[in-house]
C-alpha cells in the first residue's frame, strides 16, 4: 500500500482562529475556519500531502492536500469554488485518493454546500420582509401524529416504561426545539413516564459578525449529574452545533445521553454524531414553521415549509 511523503511534524491544531491569520488561499477558507473555530472544532489547515501517482522509479510525481484536518473527528475537508472543469480534476484526485487510502475518510464541499452553510448562519437581523411561505412540507397533522410513535419507540428503545426509576432529562437545543419537547413531553405523560423537561441554549453564528467562541445561554436549571439525557434539536444539518452540545454534555457527567432530531438534513452532515431517532428526513431547501429558529416571524406557524427567497 502506498504511503504518503515523509512531512515535518504537523502544527498545533487550533480551534481559535488570529485576526491577522492570512494563510488561507480563499476568503471561503477563511470562513470555513471561522465556523468551525465558533463551534469548538479544533483544526489544522493543509497538515498533509498524500502522494497519489508515482513515477517508474517510484517517486512521487502526483499529490492531493486536503485544506483541513479534524482530529476529534478523524476527519479530511476539501473546499472547493472552482469551475466544473477544474472541480472534475478535484474529483478525480480525490476519488485516487479514496483507492489508495480507504481508511482516509474526507469530505469535499463544493460551492453549493458552502452557500448552504451561509444560508443556514445568516448576520444578525437578516430577515427580508420579501421572504414568503413555500410548500408546505409537513403538515400540522402529520408532525402532531409523528410524536406518539416517536415517544413509544424511545421508551421502548432505551428509557424503558419506567425510566430505569429515574426521571430521564429531555433537553432541547435552542427556542427552535420549544415545540418539539413540549410535544415529546405530553407523550411521555400519556405512557405515565415522568420527566424533567428543560433547555439549553447556544449562540448562533453569525458570519463575520459572530463572536471567536460560541457562548451558551440559557442553561439547564437541574443538575444532569449522573441522569440521562434525550437531547432534541429542531435541525440537524452539518452537525456542528450538535457536536459542540455534546463535548458540552461530557463536561456534565451524565450517565448516558441520546439524540432527536425534528428535521434530519442528512445530505448537509460535515460532522457525524449519532442521532438515535429522527421524525421527518429534511431536503436541502431552508425550512420554516412549527417553532423553527430560522425566520423567528413564521415561527408560529402549525406546519413545516420551504422558505421562498426572492431571486437575487
């Protein structure tokens, strides 16, 4: 099996990003570094050069250097701005690179996956009053009907009709979670299952304007000293933001903890954490209704739609 050119010893990673950092080759590098440097995910940029082709006389003559390595996570990213011509080449080293080191997992984000991340992190006070209600995706009687079976299937799954003679801890992530644990709860209250119900809450990024590190805000008022915990967040997208709820759970020492998700955006996932349950598979569009956090104006609304934006 080939392997990659001998390097010098890789830097410190970092999770804080310099205001006078300026290595990066893009804007959108810089970017990528401030979103994860928000969330707590510590990075190096361009650690490693694998070698992909090689000469007759075996020297390297071909190499891939992906633009971030996540050691929590194991992981490779490649940012990518290109025209299709130059994305097809990207495309191809990166599959070489794939064959000839399959236990290199990485992942390639491309222009579109980059404006959905701006999208998803919009600045403070982004909110056109020209933003309209889309198709409706979910409707109020189809998430109403969702949560009974969901309730049946954690207890039955992991907490147990009783408990496990503790009262589990339901914790939703953000106000956008407000309905789904108000729901989650009364279901647990029709089994006869006793709960705590409370909340965390946890700085949005903001782009530019974001603070170096996110913040939390609301925190549970009960200790989560040894209880477990069944977190739920409204959205579950990159996974950034449920990465940072989780290093923030093992400083809390709960006995165990799982994860819900109301809207599972699986294609967007740059950070794996499991996700136990999941009530409805999310598309790529931005998402609105039924408490959602993204537009706090449709908040309200009984059901879950599409966010039409005007055309720029």
């Amino acid at each position: 099996m080939p392997t990659s050119s001998l390097q010098p010893s890789l830097p410190a990673f970092r999770h804080l990003l310099r205001d006078d950092d300026d290595r990066f080759a893009h804007p959108a590098e810089r970017e990528f570094a401030r979103l994860l440097s928000f969330y707590g995910i510590r990075w190096t940029y361009e650690p490693t050069t694998f070698a992909i082709e090689w000469t007759a006389a075996g020297q390297p003559c071909g190499s891939f250097c992906p633009d971030f390595y996540l050691p929590d996570h194991d992981q490779y990213v490649e940012l990518t701005t290109m025209r299709q011509p130059l994305v097809t080449r990207k495309n191809r080293k990166l599959r070489q690179l794939r064959a000839l080191y399959p236990n290199v997992r990485i992942k390639l984000l491309y222009k579109r996956d980059l404006e959905r991340l701006r999208l998803a992190y919009p600045p403070a006070g982004e909110d056109s009053q020209r933003e309209q209600i889309g198709e409706v995706l979910f409707s109020a009687s189809e998430i109403q009907a969702s949560f009974a079976p969901l309730v049946e299937r954690v207890a039955d799954e992991w907490l147990g009709r009783d408990g496990g003679g503790h009262r589990p801890v339901v914790l939703g992530v953000g106000r956008g979670s407000d309905r789904t644990v108000a729901a989650i709860a009364a279901g647990f209250e029709r089994i006869g299952l006793p709960i705590e119900a409370e909340r965390l809450d946890i700085a949005r990024y903001r782009g530019r304007e974001a603070t170096t590190r996110m913040r939390l805000g609301r925190h549970p008022v009960a200790s989560l000293l040894g209880k477990r915990v069944l977190v739920v967040e409204e959205i579950v997208s990159s996974g950034l933001s449920l990465a940072a709820v989780a290093a923030w759970l093992g400083r809390q020492s709960v006995a165990e903890w799982r994860t819900c998700a109301l809207l599972d955006r699986r294609s967007a996932r740059l950070i794996e954490t499991p996700i136990e349950w999941v009530v409805f598979p999310a598309p790529d569009d931005l998402l609105i209704g039924f408490g959602l956090a993204l537009r706090r104006r449709f908040s309200g609304l009984p059901h879950i739609a599409r966010l039409d934006r005007p055309a720029l």
